[in-house]
C-alpha cells in the first residue's frame, strides 16, 4: 500500500465521472455506461476484492421486464399466513414473481462493463474522503487521489443514518439441497408465512423453492432495533428443524439489515453528490424493495447523461405512497402484535395484480383507495395522528 507520502507526490488521476460504489447501483450505472459505448473516462470504486454469491433480488415483473440472463426462476403464486395457521395463495400469471442470483447480475454486469474501455473498475479500493473542490470533487482512497468532474456516491449509508430509520428489515437465510426430494409446490413462493412475534418484534417465514429438493430458507425481522445475529440463527435453526431440514446440505448463506423509513440526508447548503442505491432512497420503505428502482434509474441516468451531461436522481417513490408508506411504518413500529393481521388481511383481500402494482410503485388512485378500505381503520387513525407533524413535510 503506498504511504500518504506517496500519494502526495503523485498528480491526481482526472476522470469525467466517480462511481462510488460497485454494488447493485454503480455496477447497473457503470453498465448502462458501458451499453452506450461512452466515450467519457468513467471510473467505479469498490472495496471489496471480488464479487461473491453473496445475496438474491426478488420483484413481480412481466416477461417485457425480463432483464434476461439476470432472471433466473420465476414463480406465478405467492403464500401467506399466521403461525399454526392454514396458509393461503394468491397468484396473478402475468406479473410472476422473479429472482435474481447476485452471483448472474455481478458476471452479467461486468461483462459489459469490461468490453467499454473508457470505464475502468478499481476493486479493493475505499474512499476515505470525498470533497467539492471547483470544478468537480476530489475522491481520496486508501491507494490513490482522484479528480472527478461528478459524482455519483451510491455506498451504503453511514451507520449514524441506518439508526434513524424507522424499521429494520434484518433477514438470515441460507440456499440448502436436501438429502432426497420432499412434496412442495415449486410454483408457489412462500412470501410471508409462519407470521408471529419473537421477543415482540414481527417475524416471518420466507422460501423460495427451486426444486424439490433445493431451496432458500429464510427468517425476517421487521424490527425497531436489529436482532442479533444469534437470535436470527437460532429462529432459522428452529425453522429447519421443524421443516425436517437440519440434515440440509447449506449452499450458501445471505444475511441483510435493510432500513425502513430511511432517513435521506439532504444539505441545501453544501454541494453533495448525486446519491443513488440505498443511500439514496431506492428502498421501498414499506417492503425493502428497491431492484427494479434501481435499473430504472441506472437506465434513465445513463441516457440522460450521455444525452447532456447531467446526471438523473435516485428514483423513489411518488409523494403519496411515501406518505402512504410513512403510516404503514409507524403502525408496525408502535403496534407490532398487529402486524400480522394486518399484512394477512392485505395479502387476503387485495387483488393480486393490485397488489403487485403497489409494491411496484405503480398503485392507481383506484388501487390504493381499495388498500386503504381492507385495511383495519383504529390502528391506521391512531399512526395519521402520530404522524401528522411529518407527514406532509416534502422529502425532496
């Protein structure tokens, strides 16, 4: 590594455009880049050494959405319910449920990236510090200094902004093959069954079978302070036991804490960045999705900077799903026993393909009247109440 002597006495490599960041965010942009053939000098900075298998992305999408070969299996049905509970199905077949593996959008993505040779990626490297500097930014890492004309910064949120959030989405799980196959409907995704309270946070149950005997098995929290990782393994451990599955031969594992109710940060006063992936509000508050926001803005943000110059925000949600959203939240924080009922009664009385437009941002007027009126009426009044010194305070 080279001293800070070293880097003293090097002149600053200039580019046209920093990525900070060579997650799901930058890598979609710096390939969207690459797909435009830019001739624009593009550099992305990642710390991590490689690129492992290391998560999954799931969404309702149509075959028109297909961003193939990133989708891998599809599944038309859904299942949910309550713990010692008969477990219900909804499906809807033209919007099925998609799966991404990490692993396929990483090799997928750099692919790309590797065949524009105006954009170079520099893995194992960290930012330490970012500052406006006229014209642009000046990017210090643990190895060089750079000159960069913009900036996007998609790295993940300071720890200091992950503790405002509202929730916490934590969620351990591990990709196991079982021993011999077993009886399961491979076409029906369990989204949230096995719905209680642990310690009095909310709790589910989530699997994806992709065979017989090949599945990801899944325990989430929606939670006002993570839970440890022990208490998620000992509910996953518990998980497969009563599945008969401890004998499972483990793939792999994904652990995650996704805010809810992030927090942005914006500073009128202070020249930033543009900010894009989780850092800049690509997670659905609500859900934690954020895949499909996130191409849409890598796809938009690269044709309007080649177009002329400029970069495009982050896209989130409209202002009334975020307000939406905002009550949603402060429901399951303050009255968590509820949470249950509510996401059963959601998921039961919900017209599938009205609830697939919701959580993809596409909800008509008509949609989310019809999400309100299932819903129970007491504990959503008492959140409007608690909320109203936010709630029409402008996020953007």
């Amino acid at each position: 590594m080279r001293t800070p002597e070293d880097k003293a006495q090097r002149a600053p490599k200039c580019v046209d455009l920093a990525i900070l960041g060579g997650g799901c965010a930058g890598l979609s942009l710096a390939r969207e880049l690459a797909k435009c053939q830019t001739l624009d000098s593009v550099l992305v900075i990642e710390p991590r050494q490689t690129y492992q298998d290391d998560r999954s992305w799931c969404f309702w999408a149509n075959d028109s959405q297909a961003l193939s070969p990133w989708f891998g299996h599809r599944w038309p049905r859904w299942s949910f319910g309550k713990i010692n509970a008969q477990q219900q199905h909804r499906g809807c077949d033209d919007f099925p449920y998609r799966y991404v593996r990490s692993i396929d959008f990483y090799r997928a993505s750099l692919a790309i990236i590797e065949r524009c040779p105006s954009i170079e990626l520099k893995l194992g490297h960290a930012v330490t510090d970012l500052s406006a500097i006229e014209p642009g930014w000046q990017i210090t890492t643990d190895e060089e200094t750079y000159i960069a004309r913009q900036v996007v910064d998609t790295r993940p949120p300071a720890q200091s902004q992950l503790d405002q959030s509202t929730l916490h989405q934590c969620f351990l799980g591990a990709e196991i093959k079982l021993n011999q196959p077993v009886s399961l409907d491979t076409q029906t995704v369990e989204l949230m069954t096995d719905m209680r309270l642990v310690d009095g946070e909310f709790c589910f149950t989530y699997v994806l079978p992709f065979a017989c005997d090949h599945l990801l098995v899944e325990v989430t929290f929606f939670a006002k302070r993570p839970p440890t990782r022990a208490c998620l393994q000992n509910q996953l451990n518990q998980l497969l036991a009563k599945r008969g599955w401890s004998d499972a031969q483990i793939l792999r594992t994904e652990f995650a804490e996704l805010p809810m109710g992030l927090p942005l940060v914006m500073n009128a006063k202070q020249k930033q960045p543009v900010l894009a992936g989780m850092r800049g509000g690509a997670l659905r508050p609500s859900s934690g999705y954020g895949f499909l926001r996130i191409q849409d803005w890598a796809q938009r943000c690269a044709k309007q900077y080649i177009s002329d110059g400029t970069l495009a925000r982050q896209t989130t949600s409209g202002y009334w799903l975020q307000k939406m959203d905002q009550i949603f939240l402060n429901v399951l924080r303050h009255e968590p026993a509820r949470a249950a009922e509510i996401f059963d009664t959601l998921l039961s009385k919900t017209k599938p393909v009205r609830f697939i437009r919701f959580m993809n941002d596409q909800a008509t007027l008509s949609d989310c009247l019809q999400i309100v009126a299932c819903l129970p009426k007491l504990p959503f009044l008492r959140a409007f109440l608690r909320s109203l010194p936010t709630l029409f305070a402008r996020s953007d």
